[in-house]
C-alpha cells in the first residue's frame, strides 16, 4: 500500500480522498489543513490523521505521496517542501497563478529526483482520452482544427474571484491544457472576452465570457469558448476535426433515458451539473497515474513543465486580450 | 405527358392530385367525386375536369392511367372498370375489406393484360427503402428479427370506424405489408388486442391497441406494435435485425434543431403530425414508380397479390385474436 | 460492519464479492464453494476466508447476511439451510428451475421470519429505474404499452444450455420481472419462438430467438424480444408507452465518442459487451438495498415472491410455445 | 403568375430555374447567359427564351423580376441596368469583390424606387430561421454566444480562387451575414487563418482553413470556424448559447437509418454532400419571400444594404488576419 498525505480537506480535497481510499493499493494516512472543523471530518471518514501541522505530514517516513489541493496561494510553498522531503506529489492546478513564483520553484526542485504531477484531470477523462489516442494513431489524417467548448455551471462567488487570479488563469487552464494536449506547443494566442453574465465579475475586473484561439507549433488551429455561466449544466465538449475525418465529445448524461411528449421529444436530463459528477472518472483515473508512476519509476504526465506552460498561455491570452493583438510565444 | 384521372376529392385524393401535378412526365385530366363541392376546387387547382360520371372518365382516351383514392366500397368497381377500360391502375390500399370479393374481382381481371398497383406507401419511403435494400444485399446476413412500431397520432373518429374494417384491416394493413417487404411470405400470425384509449372504439367492436407475431417463410420473426393514439405524433419505426447488425429507423425531425436548458436537453421539436407529412417524399416516390412502369410497360410493385395478401394477414390476425390461438397460413 | 458471506464463486460470485467489498458499511467474512481453486484466490483478494464447508459458514454468529452465488440446482437448499441459521439471503435467480421445488422451500421458509431478497439486478439500474419512478409518478398518465428488448452477446456454449432450464427460465426470466416491475401482475401469456442461430441450440431442445406477449392486470399490453446473440453486444432496451408520452431506455455507451468520416457519421462506439461492464451500478445498488433493509429491518424488494411469479410466467411462456394458445394465469 | 429572368445558366443558376419553375406563382421567361449552350438546355427545360442579349430581356415588359446568378464581376452592372430598367432583383452573393464598387452602385440606385434582395439562402433554411425566430422571440434570455461551424466538402479548384475574393469574401461571407442574422450589427472582427489543405490554396495566396471572431453591438460573442475541406461532408451547424439556454442546428441527414454491428453503433449516412442538396428547402423559401415581397409591395430581406455590410465584414477580417490586430467597425 502506498501512503498519502492530503493537504486541503476542501472540495477538491474531498474528491482526492474518496480516489485514494477508492484505490486497492493506496491509503490516505493524514488530512492536513489549518481549518481543524474540515480536515477533522476528513480524515475520520477514510482512517486517516487530521492535522495543521505541515512539518508533521513531511516527516513521516510511511508518507509516500502528497495531494496539494490546498488553496493556490500556499501551492509553491508545499510543493517545493515535499519534494525536498523526498515526497511525490501531485498537485493541483495552477501551479501558481505568478510565472515569476512558478519558475523560482522550479530553481528549487530541478536539481532534485523528483515526482511531480499538476492536476489537469480532464486529460484522464476517458471520453477525452480515447479522442487523443485516436488523433495519436492517425485516425483523423492531419488534425486541423481543435474545438473546445468549456462552460461552468455558476459563476464563483465574488469572494472568490478575487483571487481567482482571471478568468484565463482560473478557469481556461483546464482548456489550455487541453490544446497542449492535442497540439503540443502552442505559437501563438488570440483572445476575446466579454462581460455579459454578472456586474461583480466586470466590477471584479475580470471577464465572464471568452472566445480563444491558438495555433499549435504544427500548424493546427484551437479555439476555447468559455462562459462562467451555463443554464444547462456543465458544457464540456472537444471537436478534433483532421483531414480525414472529425471525432467529436458530447456532454455525457447520468443515464440512457428520453423522453418523448406532445411538446417535445427525445428530451434527455440535465447533463452533470459539475466536475465532481462530470469528471469522477477522470479524477479516479489521474489518481491511478500517478501510483503507477511512483511504483514504477516512471515520469508521470502532465508534470510541473506542463503547469508552467498552460500558465504562461492564459497570461498571453490576457495579454492579447489588453492589447487587442495576436501574441507571440516563444 | 401521361395523363391521370383521380377517383376520390378527400384528403389522400388531395394527396395525389399534388404528386401528379408535381411530376414532371404527369398531368391530371380529371377529378371525379359524387361531391362536386370535393371534386370542383382540386379539379381547378390543378386545371383538370371536374365530374361525377365515371364512365366519362373512363371513355376519355387521353386518359392512360387512375389512381384510386375514394372510399374503400368503391375500390374494387373503380379497379375492374378501369382495368376493363384499359387503364394503368393504383389503388389504394385496402382493396376491399372483404377478402372474397378481392377473390372475384380478381377473377374478373387476370385474363386482361393490366397494370394495378396497391398504394402501399411506406415501400417506396427513403429511409424504409434504404433498409430493405440494404437488408437485399445481405448488409445483415440472414435477417432474423424485424420490429414494426406503427401509431397513429389520433384513432379516427367513431363514424368512420363503422365501415373501418377494424383496426388490422385499416391500420394495421400498411405493417402486414412492411413485414412482406422484408420477409416474403409469412406463415403465422398471433395476434393480442386491447381497448387502453377510448371507450367509443370499444362500443363498435373494435380494438385500439395490439402486438401482432409473425413468422416468415424464410424463418424469421416480425413483430408490430400498434396504438391508436400517440401522444407525440407519427410514430413510425423499423428495426431489422440480422446475424450480423441492425438497422433502424428513426422517427424522423422537421428540422434539426435541438434545445438545451435547465429542465432538459437535447430536446427536439415533435414529430411530424401524421401521414401527409411524414410520408410526402413516399407518396411521390410511388406515383414515380407506377409512371416509369407503365412507360417501360413493367409490372408495378406492389401488385394486385401484394394488396390480396396483406388482407389475408389482417384476415388471419381477427381469427387469432378470436380464438387466442396461433393461426397457419397455407 | 455488516458481514456477508458468499455462496458461489464463479463469475457472478465474483460482482457479488466486488460490490460488497466496496461497499462503505459491508465487508466479506466468507467464500463457500466447493472447488477450493476458485474460492481460494476470490477470498484472499477480499481478505475472506475460503471454505467449501457450508455448515461452518452459516454457524459463524459474525455473519448477518449471505449472498446466494452459485449453480441453480444449490438455490433452494442454500437459501433454506441460511434462512434457518438466521441469516438474511440475497439469492440469485432464478430460485430454482422448478416450481414444485420453489413451492416446497417458501413452506420451509413462510413461518419463519426472514430477509430473502432474489436478484433481478436490473430493478436497480439507474436508467430502467428513473422510467420506473416517472411512470409510477403519473408522468406518462396511464401505461398502455411496455416494449423490451432483450439480446445476449453470445450464445451460451453447449455445455451449460443442457441446465439452464431454456431461454425463458434462465434469459427471459429477467424480463419477466422487468414486465411485472412495470405493470404488475400479469393474467396473460402469449409466446412465439425460433431457432435462427446455432444448431446445437436446437439439438438441445432450446430455442434462440423469441417473442412474447404479455397482458398485465391493469390492462397494458408488454412484449419481450429475445436473442440469444446480437452482433453489437448487449442489447438492453425498454420503451414504456403511455396516454401522455413515451419513456425509453437506449442503450449505454462507454464515453460520449462520435466519429464522422467519408463512410459515415455520428458514429460511436460498441455498445457494452455484457452484464458485468453494463449492469455494474445495478449489482452496487442491489447490495446497497439489501444492506439497507436488513439495517432498517426492513423487506427487501424483489422478494421470493417475485421470484416465483418470474419463474411461473417462463413455464406459462413455455406451454404457450407447446401448444400455439393463449395462456391465462390465476 | 410573375415572370422571371435568369442572368447565368451555371450551377446556382439551375437552382434558381428549378425554384422559379416549382413555385406556384411563378414562370421563367429568359435565361440570358452569353454561353449559348449553358442557356439553351436550361431555357428549354422550363419553357423560356434562351438569349445572350441583356437589354432585349430587361425590355421585355412581361417580366417582373430578375435573378442575378452570373460570375461575380457583373453582378453590379446587371443589378444596376435591372433596377433602372424597373424590375425587381434577387442578387446572389456577392454584390461585388469591391466595396467601393459596391458603394457605387447604390449611388445609382438609391434614389430609385427598387426591390433588391441579396442571396444569403441560408437566413431561410428552416432549421436556421427556427433557431433565429425562438432566439427574437426570447426563448434563451440574452443572446451571448453564438457558434458557426462551416465548411466546404472539397477547396475549389485553382483556376476559381483566382478570382473567388479569397475565403472570406467566398466563404464565410454567408457566415458573416448569418452572424448578423443573430447579432445585429458587428463592431469587432478578429480573424485566423492558416494553410493545411492544399498547396495550390497558398500559392494563390489565400488560406484554406479559418477562425473569426466578432462582437456584436449588443455585446454577444460570435465564431465561425471553416475549412475549405471536411471529409465528411458539408459541414453547417449553429450554436446559440443564451443566458437560459441553448438551441442547436445539428446536420441534417438525407434518411434517419442508423446501423449497429460489431465495429460500430448508431452509425447514420454521410451528411449532403452540399449546398444543392442540404439548402434546396432555402432556395425555395428565398424565392418565395422575394416573389411574396414583391406582391405585396414590401421590402425583402435581406437587402443591399445586408449584402454591404457582409462584405466589409470580409474586408476587416482580411486586415484583422495581415495586422494580427483587432479590427473595430464604425
């Protein structure tokens, strides 16, 4: 059994825990988090040992892996500590929402053995997934043209926007990832925005609406259609249009049933309503990842290099969106 | 320009005086119904005759062929008049409610050299056709299973059920025939009723709801499923199942739009209302087919056996339904 | 803890065994099964001692519950044999291929108090489930017309057709009870049937392909179609038809994957292939009810009596096939 | 009945005779085209005056109306000389290459009393015009996205581009007015491109592949996303995203078969192949607004005005894509 430690008993920090105590050859040893009323609960649930002090969860030689699903702002910091304490860690998107921080924690760890992965779950999405591999063997001829549809449910609250860190850094990460995912580098950003949904968001100085495009180093087009706010649930789609042919992700039911009356027909229910419905596989399947690579020595994928590069996109994107200007990478 | 003359001013009249107009190698002559208040606005629609006399129809040799469209008791005297007078005939379905006197009226024809076709529609729609053609060319391997869904959106109301001939004979009729086109002679019927949607239809003995079993000669077994009434319109559906695949027929969309919201999603519009919608391109389809017969001077299919047989089946399905029994067919 | 003990350790031993094991509030004590090469790995996978002792696993006081896994002709004895040491029963379908037997047990059984839960696992299928609930609701008004389709992958070989009682005692007997979850009791019986695939089928005295016809108490007409081997995998469907709409099942797809290309379009992926991949969160369910009930002292649902009416409506099927009638039950 | 003439006997020209031919109203007088063997079949086919002689058409007192589907560069002076010659015109798209011609063509029609409209076919598509009627009707709150795929089955061929005006004045122009259709007017266009098809596209110095996005004055986001080449078809859908909901225009299909078998599910025939097939419903409801419009003596639309703006659309996306920079409308 390989041990982790948690650190972060919020939302993200739930969905971790119920994945490692899921999985036949892990166990989550501590749940660590300042707020002692939520990593108390946590821990009870999955035999673990609640507690606030970082130190603690480092020195202890069972601890094999650390999840940082802590708060953005506390990421560098925890991840820089665990790999100086022998720890493999994968950690939750962004890395930093500052690519001055994230490089000068690269400095640090770069020269260490290291495991590191970043949380873009989305890429273990078996709907996802199957569409890559398939683009990977040819199956499309040449890929062309990506198109990634990536709504939210709700806006956050304004509380959070705050430190949210934008839109681009907060949310379209996830969408930047994807394109690197299929495209591989990305040479160039294009982006819109638009405030149509909330004042507090424009009030927030940030935008609650977006159409971005990329170019791959290969010459493919992406374009990301972003909105804060989707009546009908979470929209989270791809098209992979190539040469020969187009392999397409539909948003994904709870179940199989239609219905059909004087009004309307072959009605489907709301789509899952958020990442924890949407992506429970995914994160189940990241999490059996990152043990395999630990277990076997291997790298495991996205790593902190991917993190970096997703970030440095949303910041051309914001960029492009000051400027008005197509931006240049790299 | 082969010229028509149409027996029947009602609504399926209605329906091929448009299908003769629209023909580019057809025109229509004449317009003949008792009810000249029928018979006199489609004649001037379509710049045709409008009359009651049948025989000056049937005397006007610029007249080559008929198609009969008026009420079912006129059928087999319009068909034996026409084919006497050596006019193509197509005739719709069915021939008579009454096998024996499709029997006589047989007997009266089958010396002549004639051209009679039975209306039965749904052969020449795209999508059923395309179905059974690639069914022909063994898409499927041996065709085991067929499943006919046929409901109407409204059962009719009580006068007409009177002179209907029951719900096999009237309704039904057009899936006896389905299930020929697939598979060749049937063999066996069984046939379960119910009275589930009107209490009108039940006073005059007939019955609004029924599945009815068949067996091929070739093996295979064909089920339909018949309601009087359907909430969401037309339903009009075909599976054929083989050792190797399936193909299926859907409901089919006026258009393509679909709604996204949060009650529901992927909800599209209803489906078309009932016949002279859904089944347009049929209807033409089959007016083409019996033209580019009588110019090649082929035999039109369905024939006069064809319009026999599925009677019979309608025959075969009362008694099993009577009887509670498995009813042979010679 | 709730401990469970499991009879039976072949494939559906092995979902049985999963399921409780990841069940949050059940662990497995025990894996009986006489052939010590398939216990021993199931019960060490699950820290479950392994025995092929019976007596020994119905004295342990540890044990609540049991799970019924095993070959059709040990139900019966199992089953009383545990409701007589005490122990609640989740017994496998069918309880027995034989009514007389099944009679006999529910005597030994009646007059003592007893958890007994049969599993027609599809009762608890999200999908089948929600139609269930809705219908139940009124949302359809009156349910006219249920329609099941029912299609194996692949035959079962030779070797196991010779016990299983035929194609309605052992196949169809999961649609008997999804025909009764919906409308009931069921007052007639009309079955039609066929040898179209293999001939060892045949040889066997078995059939592979069918349809049957069912008339429920309340009226609603249901039909079953059969196949012992579908080209696509597991064909698993349900259309519930009533006065205001229609509720259908399709079936369920792996991801949510399109392919669009010069052949064709809107192309997806092979449907599950069997049981275990498309009933997995039915079989979670079904554990979960049991384990609910027993807390809550509480009947589960199916019952044994549900298992039996399941078992007398295939031996009614059957006299239907012998004899070509109609079969009217109690 | 209002008589029609035909500029241009090519292939949009054989849509517009056919269209003009079935409509009820009204009849094809002249085909003009200076290719006397493009016009003569296609005059003879619908009963007209085959001519290469321009004013002997718009003197001839009889005809009411013109359509203009010659090549490009005498779209101007055919609309000009038929306005001033009193008829009333229906222009396909484009107006011109050359907005400053365009501008001064209205110079000399603008005083005149006229009828003018432009042929973007596919305001009328019923599935499109449904979508644009639910979103003015309200249906999804404000309107804040709206998504345009569309694409070309195969590039044109190198001896067309020359002198096609490029992708967007070709291509998307019918994007750009259906992105007014929805939008309004546009204040913003930011344009992609990029060259994955065909070499001989390059040398001709034009992309073959595309992504706009544009603003519109009430603030809502548009994309349109093309290719010159789609392997599966013509590729036509919209997306219209609102703050309570989506509607969708999925492609339409020529039958509604679906096909299952061991490799594939749910797989539907390739989409139509183009615009003749997948717009012929369009054409036909374009025609019969034009002739509607002219009865009554009210203005149709889309007019001039519409087919302007379309094209300076095209030009400010032609600036955005050689600066990289937004490009932002009076």
């Amino acid at each position: 059994m390989l041990r982790f430690a948690l650190f972060g008993a919020g939302r993200i920090g739930q969905v971790h825990a119920a994945s490692i105590a899921a999985h036949p050859r892990a166990d989550l040893g501590w749940v660590c988090d300042p707020f002692a009323a939520a990593a108390g609960p946590l821990a009870e649930k999955y035999g673990a040992t609640a507690t606030a002090d970082v130190d603690a969860v480092l020195a202890d030689e069972a601890v094999t892996a650390v999840v940082i699903g802590s708060s953005t702002p506390t990421h560098v910091d925890l991840l820089t500590r665990s790999v100086l304490a022998g720890k493999a860690v994968l950690c939750e998107k962004p890395i930093d929402l500052d690519l001055a921080r994230v490089d000068s924690c690269w400095a640090q760890i770069k020269d260490i053995e290291h495991t590191v992965m970043v949380g873009f779950n989305r890429r273990f999405d078996p709907t996802f997934k199957d569409i890559r591999d398939r683009v990977s063997a040819g199956e499309l001829g040449r890929l062309e043209q990506l198109v990634i549809t990536s709504r939210d449910p709700e806006p956050p609250p304004a509380a959070y926007l705050g430190g949210s860190g934008g839109l681009f850094r907060d949310m379209t990460i996830h969408d930047f990832d994807m394109a690197r995912f299929f495209l591989g580098e990305v040479v160039e950003v294009q982006a819109t925005g638009a405030n149509l949904i909330a004042d507090y968001i424009a009030d927030a100085g940030d935008i609650d609406s977006a159409v971005v495009v990329l170019r791959g180093a290969g010459g493919a087009l992406a374009q990301i259609t972003n909105s804060r706010r989707c009546s009908f649930g979470y929209d989270q789609r791809i098209e992979a249009f190539g040469a020969t042919g187009m392999l397409s992700a539909a948003n994904q039911l709870p179940t199989s049933v239609r219905y059909y009356g004087a009004e309307r027909t072959e009605s489907a229910a709301p789509y899952f309503n958020f990442f924890l419905e949407r992506y429970t596989p995914a994160y189940r399947a990241e999490l059996d990842h990152v043990i395999t690579s630990i277990e076997q020595g291997s790298k495991p994928s996205p790593g902190f290099a991917d993190g970096r590069a997703a970030l440095a996109l949303a910041d051309a994107a914001n960029e492009s969106l000051r400027t008005g200007r197509t931006v240049t990478l790299g």
